[in-house]
C-alpha cells in the first residue's frame, strides 16, 4: 500500500485564495468590533448606564469590555473540542455568526433611558457572546490557515491571519475618525456611535457565507479517516502536548503584551504622559498598524525561507534592546514619536509574522485547535488584557515612565527563552507519524481533490 504526503499545495488556487478570506475575515471582523468598542466607550457609557457619575458609568462599560476576556477560554474549550472533534469549518462559521448577531444585539439595543437596567443587563450578555466566539476564533482560523497552505509557504498564508486583525484596527479607528468629524456629540450619542456595529454585521453575515462554502482542511480530512479514538482532544492535548502548550503559551505573552501595549496602551500612553494630542496618537497607532499590514506577510514569506526559529530569536533580541531607547526618542517631540511608534510597529509586526504559524506547527492535528485555542485565551486573559491596567499601575507607583518599555524587555527575555528551546518547524508536517501509519493516505486525498474541483 502506497502513503502519500497530503499535500494542500494541491488543493486549487482559487480555493487556497478562497481560505485566506475565510480564515482572515473573522478576524477583521473580531478586532473591528473590539476596537470600535473601545473608541465609543465613553459614548457607549452614556447611553447604557445611569449618568449620575460619569466615572462609574465609564468604569461599567470597561467592566462589560473585560468581561469578553474573562469568559475566553471557556470558549476556547468549548470550539477547540468542536473542531478537533468534527472539523475547523463549523466552528469557523459558527464563532463568526456568533460575532456578527452579539454584534448587531449592540447596534440595534435600547439604551438604560429607554429600557432601564435591561439595557446594561443585555450589553453584558451580548459582549459574553463575543468573547465566547472571541475564544474559538484565533485557534479556529489559525489551524485552517496553516492546514489549507502548503508547506512551503505556510507562514505566508498564516500570517494573513494578523493581516486581517491589522485591518480591523484600521478600519475601526477609520469609522471612529469619521463619526467625530462628521457629526455633532448630540447626534454621535443619539444614534450615530451605532452605524459601526451595524456595519460590523454583514461583514460578519459575508464571513459566515464564505465560511460554510469552504471544504474541511486536508490534514483534518485524513485525521478523521484515520483516527478510531473517541480520547478527548483536551485531555490528549495535556497528557501528550503539555511541553508544547507552554512554549507556545510563551511565545504568546511577547507577541500579545506587544501587541496590546504598541496599539492599545500606547495611545494613553502619549496623550497623557507625553501631552501629545489624542488625534495625532490616534495618527500615530495607524501608523503603527499600517506598517504591520505591509510587514506581517513579508516575515511570514522570510520564515518560510530562513526558518521560524531565526525570526523569533532576531525579533525577541529586538523586543529586548529597542524599547527603552525608543521610549526615550519617544520623548522627543511629535517627529520622534512617530518615529519611534512605528520601530515599535516593526518589532510588532515581525511578531505576528510568525508566531500563529510557529504555533501550529507545535501541535498535532489531533489538537492542534484546542491547543492553539486554549493557549492564546490563556494569554489573553491574563496577560494581555491586563497590560492597559498593570502599566497604568506601575507608573502612578514608581512615577517612572518607562515601565512600557521595561515590560516588553521581560516579554521579550520570555520570547528569547522560549524560541531558543524550540525546534525548526518550517516546512515540518502536520499529519503527525502515528496520524499516517498504516493508512492509504492517496485514496483520501484523490477524495477531497475532486470535492474541491466539484466545487
């Protein structure tokens, strides 16, 4: 009996093009809504909470805005079981239809003058959904993403992932930019603070459509041809993977402190230690974001001829030596500053080049989603949603406005470790030895390519 290599370099463009957009557009969609929330909460405060003190109103909202990190992993539990169990395209269009209806539930509910305590009750339970949904998506979209591409190019097609969480920070801070200039603060808090969740929607609605028209990944195709175990994908990921699970949870906490503190914290960070104008750090984060548009995809083609363990190792010492004279340069003037924000960009984008795919190649098929799902809201939930509030601490405490560019020195001291433990994974396979053994892998594949062609 012959075994062949499943190899998705087989599988047609138009339908490797058509896994891009499928595995990229739930992710636009995830950091659009999350950022447009963040960019309305003060409207958002005034709308679904008592206006009797407007700090607590505030504090309300940005309670709501944590919950959605909170219940993460339970989401990734739950949709990294479902696609290591019955395939990455349900719980792809499930978590994006998840998104796309909580996130029209915003646009469309009442606020606390019209409905009273319903109002906040159901912005709560709405924004629970999201982060349930929020939970499932990196995990689901990346494992299609470095399923569906070829070996040869899979940091390519992977790092298309961050591409599309860029985007959705582009376009959200786009929206809020409009909404500001165009209308009064009367009309933004009546109505207009809405016309981005609306928008979000169909986005959503497309993303789903895209995603129930796509075929399951080669490697889970042959998974379940192969495979008579019922263990679950959980318990398999902790008695087997466990050592992987960690690294990858380390390469994590450098790519997600980074990220959170270059285009989330960075922005309170300027206006209000460094007195720079709330619309020119706003400038300067889509700066930031416009290099790693241009810049992720272009590490993820270099990881697929050097290696990932080269990039991470390079892009760690950079997390390590930069930031602290870049935080100093930072100080300069405006000149300087977006100077210096968009090194940071750099260093950030060199990150999401790689880490998604060096993720999954860490993982068997088996319970490469859970892994991925249960590791990066870990993360998430612990460490990059509470950067925001650790750095704001820490500087009130010490009164020493370099504790960003500290942290990201000990995140990237975490990455450095982490990366010289690993072993190159560029071009491995994803099909693990005992996944293959014994089974006519061509029959298989010789299946899925004329279901593709079919179609």
């Amino acid at each position: 009996m012959t075994i062949l290599e499943p190899n998705p370099g087989h599988v047609p463009v138009k339908n490797l093009r058509k896994s891009v957009v499928a595995g990229s557009i739930g992710v636009l969609v995830h950091w659009f809504d999350w950022a447009v929330y963040a960019y309305t909460a003060t409207t958002i405060a005034g709308v679904f909470f008592p206006e009797q003190d407007s700090t607590a109103s505030l504090l309300a909202v940005f309670g709501v805005f944590a919950i959605s990190f909170i219940v993460r992993p339970i989401g990734a539990f739950l949709f990294g079981e479902v696609g290591d169990r019955f395939g990455r395209k349900i719980t792809l269009s499930i978590v994006i239809l998840l998104m796309a209806a909580s996130t029209l539930v915003i646009g469309v509910l009442p606020g606390y003058k019209t409905i009273g305590l319903w109002a906040p009750v159901l912005l709560i339970m709405a924004r629970v959904i999201q982060g349930l949904a929020a939970g499932g998506e990196f995990g689901s979209a990346a494992t299609f993403l470095a399923e569906y591409s070829p070996k040869k190019h899979r940091g390519f097609g992977v790092s298309w992932l961050e591409v599309g969480a860029l985007l959705g920070f582009l376009l959200a801070s786009f929206a809020a930019y409009l909404l500001n200039t165009i209308l009064t603060q009367d009309q933004l808090t009546s109505w207009g603070w809405r016309i981005p969740f609306l928008v979000a929607a169909p986005l959503g609605v497309i993303g789903f459509y895209i995603r129930t028209h796509i075929e399951d990944t080669p490697e889970f195709t042959v998974m379940k041809e192969t495979t008579t175990e019922t263990i679950s994908p959980t318990v398999d990921l902790l008695k087997n993977n466990l050592k992987e699970l960690f690294q990858m949870i380390g390469i994590q906490i450098m790519e997600q402190v980074t990220f959170y503190i270059v285009l989330v914290y960075l922005l309170t960070y300027q206006e209000v230690q460094l007195n720079i104008p709330a619309s020119t750090a706003a400038v300067l984060s889509s700066l930031a974001s416009i290099v790693g548009v241009i810049v992720v995809p272009i590490a993820g083609t270099i990881s697929d001829r050097i290696g990932r363990k080269p990039i991470l190792i390079t892009v760690s010492l950079m997390t390590i030596i930069l930031p602290l004279p870049m935080f100093e340069i930072m100080r300069k003037g405006t000149t300087s500053a977006a100077a210096a924000t968009m090194l940071l960009g750099l260093i950030l984008a060199i990150q999401l080049g790689v880490h998604a795919v060096v993720s999954a190649e860490l993982f068997p098929t088996r319970n490469r989603q859970t892994g991925l799902s249960i590791g990066y809201s870990l993360v998430s939930a612990l460490f990059a949603g509470t950067s925001p509030y650790l750095l704001t601490f820490l500087i009130n405490k010490t009164h020493n406005i370099d504790m960003p560019a500290y942290y990201l020195i000990v995140v990237g001291i975490i990455g450095l470790i982490i990366s010289i433990t690993l072993k190159e994974t560029k071009g491995v396979d994803l099909i693990s030895n005992e996944e293959r053994e014994g089974i006519d892998l061509a029959e298989i594949m010789l299946h899925h390519q004329i279901t593709n062609k079919g179609r």
